[in-house]
C-alpha cells in the first residue's frame, strides 16, 4: 500500500537541498467514491481549499455503490494533505498519485 502523505511535495510548500520553496502546481488523482456527494459538489469541495484551485473531474466507471474518477487540481501551490483530507471526509479514498507537476522557486528574500 503506498503512503500518499510521506512525500516531500505533498504539502503546501516544501524546502529542497538548496533551500528554494517547492510548491506543487498540479496533481492528478485516480479517486473511487461513493454516489453521494455528486461529482459537482465533490469538486467545488476540492476547489474551495484554495484560492486558485482549478478542478476536472472525469468519472471513469459507475458500479452499483460507487464512482470511479480522475480527479485533476491544478494551482499555484497545492496543499496535498489538505486535499487528501477533504477527499476522505467525503467517503472517497485515492487509490494513486497518477501524474504529478511541482516548480522549485528561489527565495527573492535571500542574497
């Protein structure tokens, strides 16, 4: 089973070796949930996390009890956890991380 919260680009914003600010940009989820909340309100859910989440969803496969999604966020410094947490307070559970995009970006406060 894989550990979805250990990676170092799962949070909000994270340091490399060098010190520079790593923010995740986007994030592409495959998400099995149940029929209720509906895929609209699933989504403004995920997207009222931050004040710049844009959200796709696509519901890959309907069963009797649940939905089968890709889920996309992009934004300019996604909270994973945050994410994550919210996917789970909703009955859904990430099956994986299928696509990830993160952009390191130099402290302009050092010198």
């Amino acid at each position: 089973m894989n550990d979805l919260t250990g990676s170092r680009a799962a949070g909000m914003e994270k340091r490399n070796e060098n010190d520079n600010a790593v923010y995740v940009k986007r994030i592409v989820l495959d998400v099995l949930k149940p029929h209720l909340p509906n895929a609209l309100e699933f989504s403004r859910t995920i997207a009222g996390l931050g004040g710049d989440y844009r959200v796709r969803l696509t519901v890959i496969e309907v069963d009797e009890q649940t939905e089968t999604l890709q889920v996309v966020v992009d934004g300019s410094a996604i909270d994973f956890d945050a994410v994550q947490t919210s996917i789970n307070s909703m009955g859904g559970s990430i099956h994986s991380i299928d696509e990830v995009e993160v952009q390191s970006e130099v402290d302009a406060g050092r010198g």
